[in-house]
C-alpha cells in the first residue's frame, strides 16, 4: 500500500541554473547531486521543513542524458512548455504568505501576484527562472 509521496518533479531548462533558483532565492536544501555515467544529472531539493519530500530539477532530454525516459520530440515540446510559462508546477504552504512574499521578492524572486485573498487562504504567485509557476499558499482554519 503507498504510504506517502517522496519525490517529485519539476522540469527546469537548465539544472545549474535552477539549483541556484532553489537553494538561493527559495531557501531550499540540495538533496542528492550526482551524475551518472551516461551524462544523466539526478539533482534533487527539498524546503528545509519537509526533509521527506525531494523534488527532481530534470532538464528535459531524450535518451540516456534524460535518464532514458522521454524522446527527442517529448522532451522539445516539454521544454517549449517550461519556456512558455504554460505549467504549474504546484503550491507551496507557508505559514505567513505575506511574509515569505515580502522576502522572497527581496530575494529577486518574479511574482504574477501579490498575496490576496481566496477562498482557502491567502495566496500569492510566483515562476522559477525556469518558467513554472507555483501557488504560495497561507491556509484558513477551518
């Protein structure tokens, strides 16, 4: 039976790049940074508070450099995707999204909105220098 979610992934255009996105300007922790033999870089990065979850900065590549998961053609239009800014990558919780906005910005970080209220919380949202674009999340007590 699973139990939880360990990983995750997020297509980056370039893994050295986004690296310094993550653990500079979001605060996160490098989790495993190896290269296998057939140039394939597994880079993997977790928000400090949740050492459980690791998330995969994969460049999209075809053949054995993709790690032998997508072809040439998927891992264009997958990249062109990540370029477009067409995908959401996820949320975020933070504990004062009004905070974490204020800070993260200073950090340089791109937001498409400021922090306003919705529903389910506060909610701002900002990209990666890849292009995803993820929620960051303030929850209401319910």
């Amino acid at each position: 039976m699973i139990k939880r979610l360990s990983h995750a992934t997020i297509y980056v255009t370039n893994q050295d790049e986004a690296y310094q996105f993550y653990v500079e300007k979001l605060g996160f922790e490098v989790r495993t940074d190896v290269t296998m033999g057939n140039g394939f870089r597994w880079l993997t990065v977790s928000p400090k508070e949740q050492p459980d979850l690791e998330i995969a900065l994969m460049e999209p590549k075809g053949g054995a450099g993709g790690g032998g998961m997508l072809d040439e053609e998927t891992a264009r239009q997958i990249r062109a995707l990540v370029e477009k800014g067409a995908l959401g990558a996820g949320a975020f919780d933070t504990d004062d999204c009004q905070a974490a906005y204020e800070e993260m910005k200073s950090r340089g970080v791109e937001f498409l909105s400021p922090p306003i209220q919705r529903p389910y919380g506060l909610e701002a949202v900002f990209k990666d220098n890849s292009g995803n674009w993820f929620a960051l999340t303030q929850h209401t007590q319910q």
